[in-house]
C-alpha cells in the first residue's frame, strides 16, 4: 500500500489523472467526513472538500515524503475549512471573548451517557461555528488549546472556553434526549 501511494503522489505531482483519481478515491471519505464535522451544511462541506482537494492538487509538489501524506492533506483541508469559516463572517470569526472571571477554563471530564454516533455528529454540526470548530481541532485532531490559538488567532484562553462551552451544550442536548426517552 505504502509503495503505491508513493506512486499515486508521483502520477500527481506528474498531473496524471490516474493518480490523482487513486487520492481521491482512497482519502475522500475521511476528508468529506472532517469537511461535514467543521462545515452547518452538506453543501457548505461539499464545496470545502472540491476546494481543498484542488489545492491538494496544486501543492502536491511541495510534500517532500516526510511524514504521513494523510496528515499533510489534512492540514490543508483543515486550512481551507478555517477560511471558508472566515469568509462566512464579515468581521473576525473569532473574537478573542475570554473573560477570567467569567468563563470557566478548567479542563473537565464531562458526565455524558453513550449516544449513536450519527447524533452525536449532528449535535457537533448544530454547534455555534467557533464551538464547533475548536471542539473538532481538540477533539477529533488531538491539537492542544495553544495550537489552536495559533491557528485561529484567538487565546489560548478562548480556545479552552469555546471547547467548554461546546461540551456543555453538547452535554445539554444529548442528556435532554436521554431523559426524554426515559420519561
């Protein structure tokens, strides 16, 4: 497998439609899956991955083989996804929010009982965009709260508020389920 891929990133870098049909075909479903995670829409994801996917395209050139080409291509989607963000807003995505006396930033381990994994992934999706976003970079991309800072130029701060308040609302909904349910 590793030998092939090798070569489908050669047939790319070459600008061979085989190669770059073996990328997509081997890659699109996890990085159409971080696109839904990050984007409200379906249509909103959908126009995210055709972007980032060309600029995958476009940049292949400058993977030097070092390191997983999965997570070189992340990063970019990643990117893209941020921007499209960004762009969504006339002002600043993020606004740096964090107040110390207000806000709790505390890491906390939250009391959530087992959820099917498609309504936990539309309960992620219904999240406020910042929630949202600094909940899937911790959570689903393992980054600390100061690489996100430094991604979204926001706080470290910030970053571990809107990841608290993301748990909480997500806590909210699928405990208001849970309970509905059992009433």
């Amino acid at each position: 497998m590793k030998d092939d891929l090798e070569k489908y990133i050669r047939q790319c870098m070459q600008n061979e439609r085989e190669g770059q049909l073996k990328i997509y075909q081997l890659f699109s479903p996890v990085l159409y899956g971080i696109c839904l995670k990050y984007m409200k829409n379906e249509d909103d994801a959908k126009d995210v991955f055709q972007e980032a996917f060309i600029v995958v395209f476009q940049k292949i050139n400058q993977f030097k083989f070092e390191g997983s080409f999965e997570g070189w291509m992340k990063r970019i989607f990643i990117n893209k996804l941020i921007e499209a963000l960004n762009k969504k807003k006339k002002e600043s995505f993020f606004l740096d929010v964090f107040d110390p006396d207000t806000d709790f930033i505390e890491e906390q381990e939250l009391d959530i009982p087992p959820i099917e994994q498609e309504k936990l992934l539309e309960y992620i999706r219904d999240l406020p965009d910042q929630y949202r976003t600094v909940f899937n970079l911790y959570v689903f991309e393992k980054m600390k709260h100061k690489e996100i800072a430094e991604l979204l130029k926001i706080s470290e701060g910030t970053s571990k508020s809107n990841l608290n308040r993301a748990k909480r609302i997500l806590q909210k909904r699928i405990l208001s389920i849970k309970n509905f349910k059992t009433a």
